[in-house]
C-alpha cells in the first residue's frame, strides 16, 4: 500500500479548510447582494458600493432590502448547521438534525399557539398577548420544550440519563406539538391557517427585519458558536460513546448539557424569527465531512460558514423563483428540494469511500 | 509501607435494583499484573468501570495513590489510568490514526492541534502493534480485530501509569492475543500496572503475575496466579469441571469429563 500524507488536523490544514469555505460565503453573499428582480444588479451594485455612489432608490434596495436578509439568512444558516453537527455528535446520530430534540415542535408550538390566540378573542388578555410577538412565543415554547427534556433527563434514575432518553423524549415532545399544532389549525379560520402553515414552512421574510434585530440574534449566535468551538475537541471524543469519552478525560455529562443546551439556545433563536427551516442542520455538516473529515475542532467552524453560505444560496433561488411562479417561496421549500436529494448523494459518496477503504 | 496504586474498598453496586457487585475489596500494587476472571455476568466489567471510575458505585470508595476517585476531575483520572473498552461500533469515520491521536486528549490543551512528535509516537505505537498500514483507514471499515489493536495503541500513546483493559483480546487471532499480550508485560516492565478482564485461562497464566476471581459479584480469590488457580475453585466459579495439564511447559485448562 502507498504511504500517504496523513489526514489527521494541521493548522494548516484547518485554516485551508476555514477560508475556502468563507470564500464560498462571499462569493454566494455577493451573487445575493448583486441579484435583484429590479434592473439595477451586477456589476453596478459593486461598483456603486466601492465608490459610493448610489441613488436613494439603490442605496435603499442595497441597504434596506438585499443586505439585512442575505445577513439574516447567513445568521440562522451558521445556527442551523452548527446545531445540526453538534446533536450529531453529541447524540451519536448521524441523522439527528436541529431539530431532533423537540426544539421544532416547541418553537412551532409557541408560535401557532400565539397566532391562534390572536384569532380567538379573549377580551382583556389580548392587551397582554399583543406584547407578544411569534417569535417570542416561539423561542419561549423551544425553550420550554429543552427544560421539559433536560428535566426528564435529569429526573431518570443515575446510570440511566444517556443520549437516548434524551433522544426519546425529544421524538415524543414534537409528536405532542404536532398533534396540538394540527389541532389549532382545525379550529382557526381558514385565512390564519394559512398564515401559521407559511409560519411553518419557514421564511426568511421577516417583518421588520432591523439591523439591530439582525445584530441581536447575530450576536447571540456568534457567541453561541465560540463556545461551541470551546468544546469542539471534546465532541470529537464524545461522538464515540460515553465510556470512551470518560475514559479519555471528558466530563461527559456536564459536557452533554453545555453543549447541548448551547447549540439549542442558537437554533431557537434562529428559528423563532424564521419558523422551521430543515435539512439545513442535515446537509451542511454531512457533506463538509466528506470534505474536511469529523474533527469539529475543523468541521464546527466550517459548518458555520457552510450553513450561512446554503441557506443564502437558498435564499437567493427563493428570489429567483419569483420571476417563474410570481409569488416567493418559503426558503424552507427549496431547502428541502436542494437538500434532500443533496443528502442521498453525500450518503452514497460516504458508502462508497468506506468501500474503497479511504476518506 | 507506601500507598497501593489502585485500592478498592466495600465496592457495592448494583443496575436498576439488581446487584451486580457486593462488597468488593481488591489491592492492586505498583508493577502488578493482574488478571480478572469469572463467569459471564459475574461483574467484572463493572468492577472495571468502578476501578476507572466510568461509573458512580452505589457504596465503597476507588483510590488511585490513596486519593479517591470522586474527588479527582475527568481528566486527572484519565492521566493515571487508560481504559481499553470492548471495541464498539464507531459512528463517525475518523481515521485508525486520528482515533490514536485521541490518546493525547487529557494531556494536551483545548485548542491544541496534534504535533509532529505526537504523530511520530501514533505511528510507533501502531507500528508495535502491526497496524500502522490502516492509519488512515476510517474507523467504520475496520475489523473489530484491527479496532481493538487501535484502541490499544491508543492505550499505548496516553502513557498512563495503570492500565484498565477489558477482554483485550477478544476479537484478536491467536498470533495476535499473544501480541496484545506482550505489551501488557512491557508496560509491567516498564514500572506500569495492569487489570485486564480475560477470559482464556492459560493466557492468564502465561502474561499475569496476579489474579481475582470474581463469581456472583463477590471477589472469591484473588493471589498469585499458579497458586491461586486450582481445580476446585475454577469448577466451582465456572460450574464445569475443569482440569489443569503442562504443554510446552505452560498451565493449560481443559473441560474434564
């Protein structure tokens, strides 16, 4: 057999990986920034943004339009991936996505549980509910969801508290949201039904999408990702199983729920603003693998950049779309159209170099 | 005289209501090589576990140089002792040489990449145990032989002073148990410890100096090895008879009847 260059991580080799993908990330946010349905696109954006010369009309179509959402959408894809691998890991599941854990069904919960609240009239408790908005409602039910689940986690008896009741009781939490979520929108008018099914679908339409909203949520997740590299060496040794981690020198629980509890305080707060966005989480880290290898000390900052690279490529296409069906379809649509078919060739790319005994 | 290095005490324990381990004592000096036998479900890979403290005992306390274990971090532990598990499944392709690397986790910082002397030492390691061809081998096409020599020489890289094995050679050929085996003497000889679950009684005679016999979660016997293997005890523990001949001149055990 030939000897070949090792493929264990070099910083070499990580800051190779972590600027090709950051490449992609802008050359994507720039194709988005330059891409318009108006006639002012290409060339002229870059050019009117390097000398600084934009009419009213453009700088508000770069500025106020094109910008916050090409930033949004890189925010809740980095958040969308990361989680994906991290539940990945921690979870020693290949096909645990963000959403794995119930955060979906609490977030969606919350929610359509506000949307329908609005619709029924409950007199003076509407004056409490209109300080409300979805996406409050929304990350307060994901957050609710991840305390019932860590609850239940905790109450098991000791020796007894591994992944899988965790994995159990978050499959069993977002059954539960569906029923109730199915319900409400049986019983609500026809016209909020179709508001909470768009809700669901996930969109990167967003009301009042500010710059201080955006620098809010980003900052959240910018920090939730530096503790996740934090622990990036630790998932490594965790995706092997409880006793190998412990044996090797991991706080294995406190490390679970750290991390655990960090990559779902990212998502909820990604999920919130956007309602349900799949196959990001699942896609994104699955085939950087196939690139970068499993080390997160490499893949979780990869990941970052590859999920806000997908998800403003989706974005971008939803754009797209409207010129052929004149209406925006939910980013969550064409992530799945992209993504699922994107995963059965990663899967079978993964099958055949384990055939052929190399990575 | 000084502490033992490994030191057991009233080591109770037991899953969901069912006992497992009544009352273990064992001593395990500095340079012992000991050998843990009994029937399947005696509990000896709890007492493994308990030893490397993988799990919280019911009662009784694990001390490691006279500190006990449950004041000690993860990674203090880990410095001290390695513990070689049953090769599990892996999920995630790292390759055999990646998974070697992994030996240096308690001893190297959070942000640190894997150095070239690092590397130098994997591969010496795999080289001793005959594997460092499949260096780069993801971890999901190796055999559950191959697994099992990297997990050794992973043992091998972390350089702890007792090592903790659990049926090392389970999954290994015979050429390849005897190869396991030698590293447990060199390690012996180097001034390191040894306690390996095992199951082939003649290996135990050959490669150990000590040796527990654990039946029903009770430590029945445990001394040196050629004095403390008889026939009635080891009938009594398996509930087969067994008998002890020479080959070669090495202790072998054979079904009677």
């Amino acid at each position: 057999m030939t000897t070949r260059r090792d493929r264990a991580l070099t910083s070499r080799g990580l800051w190779q990986a972590v600027l090709a993908v950051s490449l992609l990330y802008v050359a994507v946010s720039v194709m988005a920034l330059t891409y318009g349905s108006s006639d002012f696109g290409g060339w002229q954006v870059v050019s009117g943004l390097v000398s600084g010369e934009l009419t009213p009309s453009q700088h508000a179509i770069v500025w106020h339009a094109r910008m916050p959402r090409i930033l949004f959408a890189g925010i809740v894809g980095a958040a969308l991936a990361v989680g994906g691998a991290v539940f990945q890991a921690v979870l020693r599941n290949p096909l645990a996505d963000p959403y794995i854990l119930g955060i979906s069904g609490g977030a969606a919960l919350g929610g359509t549980l506000l949307l329908a609240l609005e619709a029924a009239v409950f007199g003076g408790a509407m004056t409490y509910l209109g300080q409300l908005s979805p996406p409050i409602a929304a990350f307060i039910g994901a957050m609710g969801t991840l305390s019932i689940i860590f609850g239940v986690a905790r109450w098991t008896p000791a020796g007894r508290t591994g992944n899988y009741v965790l994995l159990l009781t978050g499959v069993i939490v977002n059954a539960f949201a569906s029923a109730v979520i199915l319900f409400l929108k049986s019983v609500v008018s026809a016209r909020k039904a179709q508001e909470m099914l768009f809700y669901l679908m996930g969109t990167l339409t967003v009301e009042g999408l500010s710059f201080q909203l955006i620098a809010s949520v980003g900052g959240v997740v910018l920090a939730c990702l530096a503790a996740i590299i934090w622990y990036a060496r630790d998932l490594n040794v965790l995706s092997l199983g409880d006793d190998e981690a412990a044996a090797l020198g991991v706080d294995v629980e406190r490390t679970r729920w750290w991390t655990v509890a960090i990559a779902s305080l990212a998502v909820a707060c990604a999920v919130a603003f956007t309602g349900l966005i799949g196959f990001v989480g699942l896609v994104v880290p699955h085939g950087l693998r196939l690139v970068v290898g499993p080390d997160h000390r490499v893949l979780i900052p990869c990941c970052a950049l590859g999920g806000a690279a997908f998800l403003t490529g989706a974005d971008l296409l939803t754009r797209a779309s409207f010129a052929v069906f004149s209406t925006t379809l939910p980013v969550g649509v064409v992530t799945a159209f992209v993504g699922a078919p994107l995963f059965v060739v990663f899967l079978w790319r993964n099958l055949r170099q384990d055939a052929e005994g190399v990575r | 005289m000084s502490e033992p290095i490994l030191q057991i005490d009233g080591l109770t324990h037991g899953f969901a209501g069912v006992p497992v381990l009544h009352q273990v004592d064992l001593t395990v000096e500095a340079g012992d090589s000991m050998a843990l036998i009994g029937p399947n479900g005696a509990g000896k890979t709890t007492l493994l576990r308990a030893a490397g403290g993988l799990l919280e005992p019911d009662a009784g306390s694990v001390r490691i140089d006279g500190r006990d274990l449950a004041e000690m971090s993860r990674r203090e532990i880990a410095r001290r002792m390695s513990y070689l598990s049953q090769a599990t499944p892996q999920v995630f392709d790292f390759s055999a040489l990646e998974l070697v690397l992994m030996g240096f986790h308690a001893r190297t910082g959070r942000f640190s990449l894997p150095s070239k002397t690092q590397r130098e030492r994997a591969h010496a390691a795999m080289r001793q145990l005959e594997i460092e061809h499949l260096a780069e081998r993801p971890a999901s096409v190796l055999s559950g032989g191959e697994l099992q020599r990297v997990l050794m020489a992973r043992t091998l890289v972390a350089r702890a002073d007792v090592w903790l094995l659990d049926e090392p050679t389970s999954h290994l050929d015979v050429r390849h148990q005897l190869a396991m085996l030698r590293q447990v003497g060199g390690h012996v000889g180097d001034g390191g410890t040894v306690l390996a679950v095992l199951h082939d009684l003649g290996l135990v005679h050959r490669f150990f100096d000590r040796v527990a016999v654990l039946k029903a979660g009770e430590l029945v016997a445990t001394g040196p090895v050629d004095e403390t293997l008889n026939t009635d005890l080891l009938s009594d523990v398996f509930e087969v008879e067994l008998v002890r001949g020479e080959v070669d001149g090495q202790t072998v055990w054979t079904v009677g009847g």
